[in-house]
C-alpha cells in the first residue's frame, strides 16, 4: 500500500511568512510523529500525535510552531514567522500502535519537506 | 528529542567486506533500539530493531548487537554492496522518549 506522503517536498519561504507542512500518514495508523533534521543530524523529535489527540509536543522549539491532527489523518505542522533557523528537513513518520508505548513501535517515515528560509 | 554530535562519522568499507556501524545511547531507560537506513533525499528506513531483553539479532545480511552494560548499540553488515551505501542512525526509544543518533556516513568502494 501507499507509503507516508509529505507535501510540499521542498518549500523556500522569506523570513517571516508562514508555511504550513502537509503529513498523509499510512491509513490506519493510529499514532503520527513530526521531525526536524538539520542537514548532517540525526531527525529531533517536535511533536506526537494519537489519533487527533497531541499527547506529547515538548519538542516544539517555539510557540512559532504549531501542528494538529483534526480528524487522526491528516497532519498539518505550521511555522509562524519563519526565520532563518528554522531551514530543515521536515519528517512525519507513521506507526500502527494503539498503546501507550506507541514510540516503541515501528515507525514509518515520509520523505520529508525540505524547508529552506531565506 | 535530542540529537547528538554536529559532525558526521563516516565509514569507507570495499564492496563485499563486512561492515561495522556503532552508536553509543545515553538513556538508560531506553529500552528499544532500532537503526534506520537514510538515502540522499528520502526520509530514514527501517532496518532491524532490537528490544532491551536481548542482546543479539539478526535479519537478512544485518546483526545487531546490544550491549547495556556501556550503552552500545551496533549494526554489522555482511557481504556490503554499493546499494548499502546511506547514512544509517540509530534510535533510542523509552516510554516518554525518542532520542537518534547523529549518523554515520557509509560509503561502499566498488
């Protein structure tokens, strides 16, 4: 089946406009997760989703950034007023888990938006 | 999350020599362990993960090591072929949290 689309794939924004990062995880998959990778990083952890419930988004670096999950589909991550360093790709992943331990399971991730600020 | 380190490792092995990748984890409370393989412009894959109840897996062509005691993680490729070539991470995850390495850079030599 189709894998964890993500769109736009790249996004080039002007320091202080908005963007707003598309998630389409794997269908039925309950839990959805949002990543920052600084180019030659590792993926940091920003925000962690359970159906449309936000159970964890203590990775968010500011209140500039925001993300939902209205109907525990469709994910949407907005950056208000974007500055310079906030240029990164962007990864949603996707895992079936039901419990608790949802970070324990499986993560399947999307190809990520590459968002550069000028 | 938190991620490790600004500079990446890199690892130059020749085409058909086992290949060796290691991660140090910082959580104690990490109690499951995957290793993702990253290509140039896509998003990290699945390779093998591991559980902290055991020490050794082994999937098609990879191993991985688990060792508690000094909080390391490894990831051995045999027979390694251009197509191995990526940047592979590994992750630690506990109840509460997600943490990835910084990466290493493998290259094969044809």
């Amino acid at each position: 089946g189709a894998g964890v689309s993500q769109s736009p794939r790249y996004k080039v924004a002007k320091r202080g406009q908005d963007v707003a990062l598309r998630c389409d995880p794997i269908s039925g998959h309950v839990s959805l997760f949002w990543y920052q990778q600084a180019l030659g990083q590792g993926p940091e952890f920003l925000t962690y989703f359970q159906n449309e419930a936000q159970l964890d988004k203590s990775g968010l670096p500011s209140d500039r950034f925001f993300a939902e999950r209205p109907e525990g589909s469709v994910s949407t991550l907005k950056i208000q007023r974007t500055q310079q360093e906030d240029s990164a790709v962007y990864l949603c992943a996707s895992s079936l888990s039901l419990a608790g331990g949802a970070r324990r399971e499986t993560q399947y991730f999307g190809p990520g938006t590459r968002l550069l600020v000028l | 999350g938190e991620s490790v380190g600004l500079h990446l490792p890199t690892l130059s092995v020749q085409e058909g020599d086992n290949s060796i990748i290691n991660c140090a984890y910082s959580n104690s409370a990490s109690d499951y362990f995957i290793w993702y393989k990253q290509e140039s412009g896509k998003g990290p894959q699945f390779i093998i993960d591991i559980r902290s109840n055991m020490d050794k897996r082994q999937g098609q062509r990879v191993t991985v090591l688990l060792n508690k005691t000094v909080k390391h993680l490894s990831l051995q490729i045999a027979a390694t072929q251009p197509g191995d070539s990526a940047v592979y991470f590994c992750e630690e995850t506990s109840y509460d949290k997600v943490i990835f390495g910084p990466g290493t850079s493998l290259s094969v030599i044809p």
